[in-house]
C-alpha cells in the first residue's frame, strides 16, 4: 500500500480519473463564490467528489495532504483524513505525526492542527513526544493559546507534571512578563491541588508573586496573580499581612507603580480604611488618567458610599 507525497495538483488529481468532478456553485451563482485558481479549482472539485462518494482509502488519506497543504483551515479535510487513519490499519500514526510537525511550523495557529495532534496523542495514549514540540512552539512563540490549551490539555489527560514547574521557572526568565506563563502556574497549583487550595498554599503562592514583583515592579502579572488567588478561593487580603507590607515597600521605591497601587486599593477597601482607599484613588487618578471613569465608578461603589446611604 503507497502513501505519497504530490509536488502539484495534476498527479494526484489524475487517480480520481474514475469520479466526475463536482462544482463549488451552479457556474451562474457569484454571491459567497470562493475564487479558487484555475488549479485549486479542480482539486476542490475533486475533493468534493470524493466527499460524495464517501471513500475511504489510501488515495483519499493523500488527497488530503494536498488539500491541506493548500487550504490548512479547511475542516472537512482534516475530518476525512482522520476517517481515513480509523479505516487504514497500514496508516503509522508516529509518520503522521512527523507530518503534523511539518505542518506546524507555518500554522501554528490553526484550530484543526491543534485538534487533529489532540485525537492522535488520544490514539496512541502516548504524550512523550508533546514537551518537546510545544518546547519548540514556545521558542518563537511563547504566547500562542493554542499551544498553551494544549499543554493543560496533555496535563489533565496523562498527568505528566514532571518537570513543569522548572519549565515555568525558565519561561519567566525569558520574559517575566508572560501572563500565558503566569496563567499556567494558577492551572498546575489548582490541578496538583485536585482544586483544594487551603491557607498555606496561598501563602506560598503570594510568597512567589512578591519575589517576583520585587524582581521587576512594573510588572502586571504577579499582582493579578496574588488577587486571583484571594478573590477565587474565598480569602482575604486581611489573612496574609505580608501582602499590605511587601507592596507598600513596593510603592515607597515606585509611587508612580499602578499595579501596587491598585493591589492597595483593593486591600484598604477591605480594611475599611476609607482614608487610605481614597489617597489610592486619588494617586492613581494622577497617574493612570486613560482608566479615570473607571477609578471614579470604584469610588462611588465602595462600601464606604454603600455605608453612608444605609
């Protein structure tokens, strides 16, 4: 059984001799009407002939490289060709996936290669494979979701958490600022967890957040980080005193520092220091006057309004 590769449209259309053609449209209908060229036009007609005929076999798997490789979004293509992989025993799943990886480097991007590696990894019940290739997405791209989606996917499937948070650790030294990064950490410790995210863990984590925060201030992420930690699982900022102290160290060295001053105002809101909560809104009108509306509509929603009109 022959599983080839075609440099152009012609050889792999002439094994479909035997089916006839079928067109996009009636040729006197131009609304919605895809303006194939002359040679993507014939290999469309054909595919959809195969569609028709409901084929499954070794020329239809090679039809869809080629359309593929011509129209990498096309969903139908890749449903069919893993019709074919189900129906062809002789098809080598580790070869597909060579030829996925080949795939992978101009479309990253693509939905369908996503879900197509996902159902093949399902396949063979086999991830070893997958650090490597995000590795290698994560290289040029360190912040495509899909790869992202991927990774958490392979976790929760395989529970293959070794080494991850050493992974994590070398991703934040290439760009401390990547929120994917920060992101994935707040999936690991829920996940390794089984989501039981007691008192102590939440210490440790705004621990980790507050080293690196004093590693690069400015940064967004480890501020949202200790925040989705208080606010998802039911705590207070009042519970980790080291949060009020460690960020106000923060802002003495930075007053122009939003993100410490934002962290603050959450956290003077739900001291009832109305004092405090009001000098935060104040600076932080100063200094991030785009968001004035929205520090204006924080103020005028505060408990303590709330308070005064009881």
């Amino acid at each position: 059984m022959q599983f080839e590769n075609y440099d152009d449209n012609e050889k792999i259309l002439n094994q479909f001799k035997d089916l006839s053609p079928v067109p996009q449209f009636s040729e006197d209908v131009n609304i919605l009407k895809i303006k194939y060229t002359k040679s993507d036009k014939k290999l469309m007609n054909c595919f959809r002939a195969v569609l028709q005929s409901k084929e499954l076999s070794v020329r239809v798997y090679n039809l869809t490289s080629f359309v593929i490789n011509n129209f990498p979004a096309n969903y139908v293509a890749w449903i069919l060709r893993r019709q074919c992989i189900n129906q062809i025993k002789e098809i080598d799943i580790n070869q597909e996936l060579k030829w996925l990886d080949n795939q992978m480097v101009e479309n990253q991007k693509n939905y369908q290669i996503w879900h197509h590696r996902k159902l093949l990894i399902e396949k063979m019940n086999d991830p070893s494979h997958e650090k490597n290739v995000l590795n290698e997405v994560f290289s040029s791209e360190p912040k495509n979701f899909h790869a992202w989606s991927h990774r958490i996917w392979m976790i929760r499937r395989f529970n293959n958490i070794e080494g991850e948070f050493e992974f994590i650790e070398d991703m934040l030294k290439d760009d401390i600022k990547n929120n994917s990064v920060w992101n994935y950490r707040f999936f690991l410790i829920q996940y390794i967890n089984n989501n039981n995210i007691d008192k102590n863990i939440v210490e440790q984590e705004i621990k980790y957040a507050i080293d690196k925060i004093k590693k690069c201030p400015l940064n967004e992420c480890p501020y949202c980080y200790i925040r989705g930690f208080i606010t998802k699982f039911g705590y207070k900022y009042n519970d980790f005193k080291n949060i009020k102290e460690e960020i106000e160290k923060v802002i003495k060295k930075d007053k122009n520092n939003s993100y410490g001053l934002m962290l603050l105002l959450d956290y003077y809101e739900e001291e009832k220091n109305e004092n405090k909560f009001n000098e935060m809104i104040d600076e932080l009108i100063k200094i991030d006057f785009i968001r004035k509306k929205y520090y204006g509509w924080r103020k005028e929603n505060s408990i303590f309004i709330k308070d005064n009109k009881k």
